[in-house]
C-alpha cells in the first residue's frame, strides 16, 4: 500500500498540475477563469491525474522506507508552510507571482485592465515619464487600450489563484509549500526507481534539508512546481526504460508510460520557460535510444511525442497570456531555441543514419568506455575551474548590472556591473549540500558514463537511467554554465532547485551506495558495511544540514499581507493614486491596483531624479477634471510629497526583515527590510 502511494501519488499529482494550467489557458484568454468553472477544470484534471496514475508499475520498495518517504514529503510541506513568506509589497520574483495569483483570483483573466478615464484619460498618460507599469507587470497599448500584462508564466499563478479563493492571502502564500510536500513525493518515487528504497531515502531526506529548496517552498516561486511535474515525468522515463519489451500482461505499458513521460517532461515549460533546455537534451537521448532495438525505438518515439504534444502547449500559452515576458528574455530564449533546433537535427539524423544501419566504427565502439568518461570528467574539470580562467560579463546598460553594482559597492566589493559570477556557479552547490556530495556526484557521473559506453560496446540493453541521466546530467552543465540570474544569494540558488540539487544528489547518494557495496567486498566483516552506510550517508546529509539551520527558522516579510490591509484602508472611494518616487512606483503599483482597487498612474523618478513637479500637477489637475481625488504616494521617505508642497501622512509602517542579499558568499542570515507608505491630498 504504502509503495503504490509513493510509486503514483507523485505522478496523480502532477498530471493534475499540468491538466489544470493547460484547461485554464482558454479560460484566461476569455476572461472565465471564475471559481465555478475552475472547480470543474480541478475535477477533469484530478480524474485524469488518478486514471492516469493507476497504470504506473510500482517499485518494490520496503513498506518503512515507502513509509518514511511519505513522512519526508509532508514534513517538507509543514516546514516550508510553517515558515512561509509573507512577499506582498513587489521587491522581487515572489512578490510578482503572489499579485498575479491574486490578480487572477479576482480579475478571472491575465491580463491587467486599466480604467484610463480615472488616471485623467489619455492626456495623462501621454505626458513624459507618466505611466502603469512597474517591475514584473508590463505596459501595453496606449491611450484609451492602455492595459498591463503580468511577468511569467501562468502556471504557477493559476495555482496561486486557487489558494486565494479557498483562503485569501494564507491561502495563496501556502500553495508552494503544499506543491513543495507533493514535489519531494515525486522526487522520492524517482529515487527508489534510481537507488533503491533506502538509499532513496536518503536522497529525499537530503533534498528536503537543502536550503534552496526549502526557500522555494517558503516563497510565492515557480520551482516547486516544476520540481514536482519534471520529477514525476523522470520517474515514469525510468520506468519506461526498464523494460522496453514491455510486460506481459500488457505490452504495451511502456509506451504509454514513455508518452505521458514526454507529456510531463515537456509540460515542465508551462511552469518556467528554460524547461525547453530539458527538452532539447531528451530529443538526442531519445534517439540514441531508439538506435538500441525495436522495442527501445518504439519507447523513445512515444517519449518524443508526449514532449512534442505539451511542449506545443506550453509555446500556446506563452504565447497567448506572456508574450511581453517572452520578448523581455528573448536574448536567453532565442539561443536557447537554437540549441533546440540543432539537437533535433541531431537527433533526426542519428535515427535516420541507425534505420539505414549506420553504426559506430568497431575501434570508436570498443574505445566509448574510456571516450565517454574521459569527456565527463573534462567538461566537470572545465566548468568547475572557470574562475581560473574566465569572468562572465553582462552589458552594463542591463537593469541587473545596476543592482549588482549597488550591492557591491555595500558588500565591500570591486564595483563591477556588468559580472554575472556565473563562473563560480558550480561554487553555489557545495554550500548548501557540502563538497563530499559534489565530489560523489562528479565520480558517479564519470562512473555512470563509463557504465554506459560498457554497455553500447558490448551491445548490452542500455541501463533504465540512461535517457533520463544525458538529459539531467546536460542541463545541470548548461545551468552552472549560464545560470541567467542575479547572482546574489538566496535569490540566485533556487535556479538549482528543478534540475540541478535533485541530479547531484542522486548521483551523489547512487555513489555512497556503490562505496557500500564495495566496502562489503572488500572487507567482508560484519560491521565493513554498517559503518560505511552511516559514514556515508552522514556526508550526504550533515552539509546541507549544518547550511540550513541558521536559516530553518527564518520567515522572511512577516506583516506584510498586514501592511496592505493597511494601505487600503487609507483610501477611499473615487481616490486615484500618483506614485512619486522609485520605491512607490516599483513596490506598490500593482498592490494599490490590484489588491487594494485604487486606479494607480506613475509618474517617473529615481534615487537620484525626484518626480517632476509640473508633471505631478499636470496629472493632479487631469484626474481632479475626471471627477476623482488625486492621492500622491511615496514608500521611500516623505520627502518626495513635502516637495510638492503635501502634507504626507505615514499609513504603513513596517519593520520585518527579508534575505540577504549576498554575491561572494553563502548566506546564514537575514536583513532588515523597512516597508513604508506615505499618502497626501494632492493640492
């Protein structure tokens, strides 16, 4: 009982996951994405998720270890549900998802409608530097058609809605770590499918105490989404490739299991975009694998299909609902798209080569034990020691390398712009799962590789990981390689979470698990193997856990969901809101549109240039001929409404504190973050 739960619970879950954000999709782009409908999108896709799971084959797992995986995953969810964030007021990411989950949840559509009539009409807008959009939510239109449209994906903020309706703010807050609970449930049916029962255990409990995945359970973040739905389609790959002649009562389980694998797989890119990444790497991995035999041609061609099917309507969906997002990354998508494009036609002609019989010369076939390692270890080598060797630059106009010269310059550091520290991203993973475990995943990765070229010499039946592993092992050299974040910390390690943590730590724990074999015989006495099973599997989890617990307990902008309450309450009907400084414009735009229902208009400034008074006026006057009363808006001091002559009044006050903020080293702490509103009467 308690292995079938863990073999396709993971699974039911995230065909619901998926089922949900591809239904929602003509809902939002009609404008009926309303409680009524949605509760019948959640019971189609619920229905589908349990039909679908119970052909999953279950892993022969002891009923403890199944047991305990199960525990781990619903403490994992308490935890990060007991500690969660509290980011309302927009400072980064989370506080981006969290309004549109609510935006969502009230509007019933994607996109943000702006009432230009009481911002003044369509005078107002056009005069310089006046405007509606704001970090994360993006300008369209122009007079009149003047609307907004969020940053992101819909996925996560379609679940994010669905916690709004059942509980308001606590409800939307603790969706990810409801979806963080049932993401290590999936990651624990792929690790007994990779490892085994116990030594699973061991890679699900080293999961959880991992810090980044933690904070990703703890905030309003796409990861524990995507760690949830690539799980569990891995899982099924496994499972798909493990016996690729099919079972005997059902031949053609297999192939179903391989579909609705690729189905998953590629439905990760309805949750976030550099999925595609994944994609791309399963396209050769699947030919290969179709080079292997009939049977095995028959899995990969149905792998494909599936990743062909959902990735189609992950671009739909981008298309339809995120289109100013889409073109904001389009210099990390474009050559992402690219490297798609080549991998394949790689693939195309590696199938088309092996139906023709091309194969492997004989000398290059018998020397893949030795190739395959060999260049493993290399790129390890080579993307470990960039900092040697190499500093990644950004341009220096991008908006990111403004920030990092900020936090330089208050860490003590040479001020640089334009680094990324992209080159000390493979640095990132030793700090929160400690150098032991990278070192086990580095040798078990060159082991695993040598295991496969054994196997295509010989003309062996390829291992089950073999697809999954090319496919996870490349993505988790092309992320350290480009990580495309602002690398200060916490912030930047939740790009380890969906692919990178979970791949090293299977490596990792797959190579304590051979050490113990080995160690057994070697030393055949009775206490050889107890003692290398504890020794070993204290290093896999004593790092990550003496990393994690100075900030276990953390709970990062606490009273803000409080603060906002506030900041509505200031207002009254037929007020309008004019945001005059940077902290206004860039933290509370959409908290006083959105949340609060306040027609919201700023105008520009910065830390350096404060908002023009002419233009202040110019809009005060446009919004009074509207019938409406203007309300000018400061968060950073009051000083930019005692400029314009207003008498401020202070309606939020907030001391709480959030991360750090860190770009050299591994943060153990948190920061003071001071949250602020200030209204006057404009006169």
């Amino acid at each position: 009982m308690l292995s079938t739960l863990l073999a396709r619970c993971g699974t039911a879950l995230a065909v619901w996951v998926v089922t949900v954000c591809v239904l929602a999709v003509p809902l939002l782009v009609l404008g009926r994405w309303a409680p009524a409908l949605a509760a019948l999108v959640l019971l189609a896709g619920a229905v589908a998720g349990v039909l679908l799971a119970r052909r999953v084959p279950v892993a022969v797992v002891p009923a403890p270890a199944a047991g305990l995986i199960l525990a781990v995953a619903v403490a994992a969810g308490l935890w990060a549900g007991a500690t969660h964030a509290e980011h309302t007021v927009l400072r980064r990411d989370a506080g981006t998802y969290a309004l549109f989950g609510q935006h969502l949840g009230t509007a019933h559509q994607a996109r943000v409608e702006v009432s230009v009539a009481d911002l003044g009409g369509p005078a107002a807008l056009a005069l310089p530097g006046v405007g509606v959009g704001s970090p994360g939510f993006y300008e369209q239109g122009s007079g009149k058609g003047t609307y907004v449209v969020p940053q992101f994906l819909v996925a996560t903020p379609v679940w994010l809605s669905v916690g709004w309706w059942l509980g308001g703010w606590t409800g939307l807050l603790l969706v990810p770590a409801v979806a963080l609970a049932a993401a290590v449930l999936a990651f624990g049916s792929l690790a007994v499918r990779v490892v085994g029962g116990w030594w699973g255990l061991l890679a699900t409990a080293a999961l959880v105490v991992c810090q980044p995945v933690l904070h990703a359970g703890r905030s309003t973040y796409s990861e524990p989404f995507a760690l949830l739905v690539g799980c569990a389609g891995a899982s099924l790959l496994v499972a798909a490739c493990a016996r690729p002649d099919g079972w005997d009562d059902d031949p053609t389980r297999a192939r179903r299991l391989a579909l609705l694998a690729g189905l998953l797989l590629g439905g990760v890119a309805l949750v976030r975009v550099d999925a595609l990444r994944e994609t791309a790497l399963l396209l050769p991995a699947a030919a290969l694998l179709a080079t292997r035999g009939r049977a095995e041609r028959a899995v990969a061609g149905r792998l494909v299909a599936g990743l062909a099917l959902s990735t189609a309507a992950a671009a739909a969906a981008a298309v339809l609902l995120s289109r100013p997002y889409l073109a904001s990354i389009s210099g990390s998508l474009l050559p992402l798209g690219g490297l798609a494009v080549v991998l394949a036609l790689f693939a195309a002609a590696v199938v088309l080569l092996g139906r023709r019989g091309v194969r492997l010369p004989a000398r290059l076939r018998l020397a893949l034990p030795w190739v395959l390692p060999g260049g493993v270890g290399l790129v390890g080598l080579l993307v470990a020691t960039r900092p040697l060797w190499q500093t990644v630059r950004q341009s220096a106009t991008d908006p990111g390398s403004r920030v990092v010269a900020a936090l330089q310059a208050r860490q003590g550091l040479p001020v640089d712009g334009g680094r990324t520290y992209a080159e000390h991203s493979v640095q990132w993973v030793p700090w929160w799962v400690g150098l032991p475990v990278l070192l086990l995943a580095y040798a078990a990765a060159i082991g695993a590789a040598r295991r496969v070229g054994r196997a295509w010499a010989d003309d062996d039946q390829l291992p089950a990981w073999t697809t999954l592993a090319i496919a996870a092992i490349g993505s988790t050299v092309l992320t350290l390689y480009r990580p495309g974040i602002t690398p200060d910390h916490p912030w930047a390690d939740r790009r380890l979470v969906p692919v990178v943590l979970p791949t090293v730590l299977l490596l990792a724990v797959a190579a304590a698990r051979w050490l113990c074999a080995a160690v057994a015989e070697r030393w055949p006495v009775r206490v050889a193997r107890p003692l290398a099973v504890v020794v070993l599997s204290a290093a896999v989890l004593l790092p990550a856990v003496l990393a994690t617990l100075p900030l276990a307990g953390q709970r990062t902008e606490h009273g803000e969901v409080a603060a906002v309450a506030d900041a509505c309450d200031a207002f009254g009907p037929g007020d309008t809101a004019i945001l005059v400084d940077s902290r206004a414009a860039n933290e509370w735009t959409q908290v006083l549109r959105g949340v609060c229902d306040v027609p919201t208009v700023v105008v520009a400034s910065t830390t350096a240039v404060p908002a023009d008074v002419s233009t202040v006026v110019a809009v005060s006057q446009a919004v009074v001929a509207a019938g409406r009363r203007p309300v000018v808006v400061a968060a950073g001091s009051p000083d930019a409404l005692t400029r314009l002559g207003a008498a401020p009044s202070q309606v939020v006050r907030l001391g709480t504190i959030e991360d750090q903020r860190l770009l050299t080293r591994r943060p153990s702490g948190d920061a003071p973050l001071a949250v602020d509103l200030w209204l006057a009467r404009a006169t």
